[in-house]
C-alpha cells in the first residue's frame, strides 16, 4: 500500500492552491519548449491544464478542439506555433498576466 500520492496529484494540488507555484509552472513549461526541452515543457503544461480545469475548459478558452489540445501537450504530441500562440494567449488573458521573452547572454 502506498503512504503518498503519486507526483502528478502532489504537483496538482500545488498548482491549484498555491498562486505563485501555479504561476511559475506555467514560466517552466513554456520556458522549457523556448530552449528546446519540448516534452518536459509539455509535461508541466500538462499538469498546469489539469490541475486549472482541465482539457475541456482549455478547449472553450481558446476554441481548439479538445482532442487536438490532448494530442498537442502529449508526449508525442507537436504543438504548431499558432496552437501554442493561441493557448499562451488564453492563458495570458485568464490570469491578467503578460509573459516576454528576455534575450541574454
């Protein structure tokens, strides 16, 4: 028998209670696909859409069809720039936030 619950539940319950845990996952995930460490930037995007209502809510957001957001953040899945554009978009809006990209050397 298992005393804990598995990581994914762990992480999700973080990321729905925790403002700032919930904000920084979404700055990894997409920090994460900008250096080409695609499947764990979908991962934590995965995780972050899970634990804020999920692949359906997602869906009515941006107006993606939910099958194509399930196949996007999959692991074999390869989100076009306009998918992506789109669901960065939602998200920015959603949460009343603004995310950039910062060129350093």
């Amino acid at each position: 028998m298992a005393l804990t619950a598995p990581f994914s539940e762990t992480i999700e319950r973080r990321i729905k209670r925790d403002p700032a845990f919930r904000e920084g996952i979404l700055q990894d995930g997409l920090e994460a696909m900008w250096r080409g460490e695609v499947d764990l930037g979908k991962a934590l995007l995965r995780h972050y859409i899970h634990a804020t209502g999920g692949f359906e809510k997602l869906a009515k957001g941006t107006g993606l069809p939910p099958t194509s957001l399930h196949r996007m953040f999959g692991p074999k899945g390869n989100p076009t720039i306009k998918n992506l554009a789109s669901v960065v978009s939602h998200w920015q809006k959603k949460n009343k936030v603004k995310l950039r990209v910062i060129a350093t050397r």
